[in-house]
C-alpha cells in the first residue's frame, strides 16, 4: 500500500461501529490490558469494523443502513464486484474473530470471517506497536508490511458467494514488506493489528494497492 500513511493511517486513528442507525465508539483494547498466552491455546479476537475512510453522496456523515457509500479519498464509489455501489449496511455487515496461536516457536492465525462483500478482493497487513501502542496517532509505530497467507507470498483473498472466508497465515520472525521487523511470536510485541482492505477495483498490484481511491480499509483485529 503505497499510499497507506496519508489515507489508512488517518483512519486507523477512529474505530467506530454502526449499530441500530447510530455510530457509536469503540476502544481498541491496550496491549497492557490483556495476559499474554504462550501455551499454544487460540486466543479469539473480535473483529473491529472502521467508517472513518468513507462519506456520504456530498461527502456527509453516514446515518442510516440505507445510505450509499464513497471512499473518502477522491469521493470515489465504493463498488461490489457485481457492480452496485454499497451502502453503509453492507459495509458493516461483515462479522467474525481471529484466532491467534502464539508460542516461542510462532504465530498462527486464523480467521473467520462472515458478511464479506461477496466475491469481493481483499488484503491483509500487519502493524506493530512499541509500548504505550496506538493511542489515536502512530508516534509508537515500528512496523508495517503486508500479511502473507500460508502457503502463498502474497496477503489477498477473496470473498466466497456468500461472503463468507476462513483463511489462515503463519508468523515467523522476519522483516516487514514496508518497513520494520516482527518476531516470530506475537507475544514478544506490545500490540499488534491485522487489518484487512477491500480493493474496490478488484485489482492489486504486487501486494500493493497503489491508487488510495481504489481500496478501503473495512476492518481489523487489535491484539
């Protein structure tokens, strides 16, 4: 993601879900909050969903399921691969948890997920944190690259039909595809994201999104 520090990482500084109409708040747990777990039992990790990306048709805020979406970046539509503009309840339909294996050997992590964009392309990254973490702005950032899918070099999959996806990838210690490093286990890091963009072109280039107006970061997993 090329463009990630001027448009992913203004709206990573917000997580907030809508419910019932409404938007509402939500925390990103601290890292000190939590017991690490190195006995290589799943920790589940709720899913976090984000609107701080998208507007509405004159770029104003979003106030009902109903409403048609444009990512903020260039007023661009947000398009499903059958080609109609998604509305904020579609958007925020998605639903699911990772599950986080850590232990001195590494980390694995497997996540289900539900209520995708059907058919839609997506990729998945890894930030890093030094204590105190992510408070609202990335003075404490100390890596960022993309999240490679077991099995594969690359960090993209698509949704099925139905919007549904189980994925899974490994961690080892090694250097991030933008910059800084992550080790082998995430329980020797202070927090760590995984957060996942759709790519409303249906394209990625390289592991990298290029164009902001193209891809939007939907949601994330804080740990």
């Amino acid at each position: 993601m090329k463009h990630f520090f001027p448009t992913v990482m203004p709206l990573l500084s917000l997580a907030i879900l809508a419910v019932t109409g409404c938007v509402k708040a939500l925390e990103v747990p601290a890292r000190n909050q939590r017991t690490v777990n190195i006995t290589g039992i799943p920790e589940k990790v709720e899913l976090v969903p984000y609107l701080s990306q998208i507007e509405g048709r004159n770029g104003d805020p979003l106030t009902n399921d109903t409403n048609l979406i444009w990512n903020n970046s260039g007023h661009t539509a947000i398009i499903a691969p059958d080609g109609h503009q998604i509305t904020l309840g579609e958007f925020l339909s998605v639903k699911g948890f990772a599950e986080i294996t850590t232990s001195d050997q590494g980390t694995g992590v497997t996540l289900d997920l539900q209520g995708l964009i059907p058919g839609g392309l997506y990729s998945l990254w890894i930030l890093t944190f030094k204590p105190p973490g992510f408070h609202g702005n990335y003075n404490n950032l100390i890596g960022y690259g993309a999240f490679a899918l077991t099995g594969s070099s690359n960090n993209t999959f698509t949704a099925g039909i139905t919007g549904t996806a189980s994925i899974s990838g490994s961690v080892h210690a090694q250097a991030l595809s933008v910059f800084g490093s992550v080790p082998k286990c995430f329980c020797a890091e202070y927090e760590v994201h995984i957060v996942a963009a759709y790519h409303s072109n249906n394209h990625v280039y390289n592991g990298n999104s290029l164009d902001p107006d193209s891809w939007i970061t939907q949601f994330m997993f804080p740990y």
